[in-house]
C-alpha cells in the first residue's frame, strides 16, 4: 500500500501519542485526529495538514488504519466500542498502549468478527524519541496484518521486531517493562542506601557511570537522581504501577512466580499511597519516595 492509499487514524494525543502522529503526518500519510482532555496536541497537527474528527465513530469511517495510545486495557475497550459502528471490514486497529494481552485477545476475536485486524504495537523509549520518530516498537501480528502496518509505525519508530501473533506485542511490553521499572526500584534502593551508609549520590555515579552497570535507563534516571531534572523520563509512576499490576496478572495466569515482580510492583505501590499518584509524578521520582521510607 502507498502512503494515499492508507488514511490514518490516531487516538491518544498524550505524551508519546503526540510526537507519533506528528511523525505520521509530516512524512505524507493522510492524518485524522480526535480531541480528548487537551486540546495544544490537536491544534498543533492540525496546523501540520491533519484532520480533526467529531468523534471517535467519525474518525473510523474516514480511516483505514487506527492508531491507539492510551493509558491501559479499559481505555482501549472503551475507544474500540466507540469506534466499532463506525468500522468498515478490511480496517486495522493498532493497539500501542501498554495494555493487558487477556483484553487484548478478547478485543482481537470481537474485531475479527467484523472482518478488522487488531494488531499489539507497544512502544518503549520516552516521548523525545516519540517526537523524533525513534521509538522502539514490538509488534503482534500476522504476518500479512504486520507487512500492512510496518511502514506507518517506522515514522516514528527506529527499530521495530515483530514478535509473534496477536497479544505477543504486549507480553513482551509486559517483560520489557518488569525489567525496566525493576531498574527503577533498585536503583531506588541502592541510592537510599548509599546515602544512609554516607556515599553521597554523585560518588555513588561516579563508580557506576561508564562501568558494566551503566545504562541508558540508568543515564535517564539519574539525570533527575542526581541533577535534578523533573522532566528526564516522563512516564507516570501511576503507569508504571499500573503496567506492574499487568505483570502479575499475567504471571499469575502462566502459574510463574514472581518475587521480584511482586517486590517491584509494592515499590510503585508505596509510592502511589504516599503521594506519588499525581500527573507530573514520574518513574525516577520513586527515588524520593523510597528515600523518605527510610527516613532521608
């Protein structure tokens, strides 16, 4: 398919979803967006060439290929029913939250019966990479749904794997994200109690920038751990607590253990009760958090 012949749709001007379709417009794909809480997101594509639709069923029947970015599971059930009268059979829709793949396979069979492809397409990285088009995308899907999609995600996305079948996007988002927010919480730890036993945190980075530890996800942590920067990786510790829920769901339906898992999710937890549950409260903040635990 050619870039005229696929109209793109998105839904989820949030943080990530704004510099993905901004990348979807300007490189020549037609773009029709839908305003939700703010409206900077939709006025700013629109000035790009996108079209701004009534509603969500609107938006369906103008386009081929919906993108979704939102928050969890129950925003995506709740869009694709909105969505749903106003599908045609032969259109895909891309789910690129990070979502629980059980709902993911539901919402799956539901669109099959219509004859629309659901497809998993979550992202990782932050949203400077959302807005310069060099996120890093896990997809499930078949192998035709894939090859239909594959050009419109590689606008904004630098490397792309496709997984496996439908809901394997997500289970691997899920394992991507264990991994991550389980750096978070232990660094977390480790700079409590590297303050506590009188390592001050710039110490502390000095051995660990540059070794076998270091990291990307460490680099973005620290920017805010040691200085200062509020705005190094703006995913919400409500998200992240969420996505650690998510996690144990899915263990919890492979019969797998997860101490570790169980363990990072509390740190989210006890961040959420004590505070942390506010829009600008993102996931290197969990630093101060545990900090305060412990009494720093």
């Amino acid at each position: 398919m050619t870039m005229t012949q696929e109209k793109v749709g998105f839904v989820g001007l949030g943080l990530m979803g704004h510099g993905m379709a901004k990348n979807i417009v300007e490189k020549g794909y037609p773009l029709t967006v839908v305003a939700h809480r703010k409206r900077a997101a939709v006025d700013d594509l629109v000035s790009r060439g996108a079209v701004e639709a009534a509603s969500l069923e609107d938006l369906a029947r103008n386009c081929t290929v919906i993108f979704m970015c939102l928050t969890g599971s129950p925003e995506v059930a709740a869009a694709v029913a909105a969505l749903k009268p106003g599908l045609a059979a032969g259109a895909a829709v891309v789910d690129c939250s990070t979502s629980d793949p059980t709902v993911t396979l539901r919402l799956a069979a539901e669109l099959a019966e219509i004859g629309v492809d659901f497809i998993d397409a979550p992202l990782s990285r932050t949203p400077k990479e959302a807005w310069a088009g060099t996120l890093d995308c896990m997809v499930g899907a078949s192998d035709t749904a894939f090859a239909r999609v594959q050009p419109i995600i590689a606008t904004w996305a630098g490397k792309i794997v496709h997984v496996g079948a439908v809901g394997d996007g997500h289970k691997m988002k899920l394992l991507n994200n264990f991994l991550s927010l389980g750096y978070a919480a232990l660094y977390s730890e480790a700079l409590a109690l590297s303050r506590k036993v009188g390592i001050p945190v710039a110490e502390f980075d000095k051995v660990i920038r540059g070794g076998r530890m270091d990291c990307g996800f460490y680099q973005t942590f620290m920017d805010y751990a040691l200085h200062g920067n509020r705005e190094a990786h703006k995913f919400t510790l409500g998200n992240a607590y969420k996505d650690m829920r998510y996690v144990e769901s899915m263990a919890n339906g492979s019969v797998v253990a997860t101490p570790m898992a169980s363990a990072v999710k509390n740190s989210f937890a006890l961040a959420m009760a004590t505070g942390g549950d506010g829009p600008e409260d993102y996931v290197p903040h969990l630093s101060d958090f545990v900090a305060k635990a412990n009494g720093l």
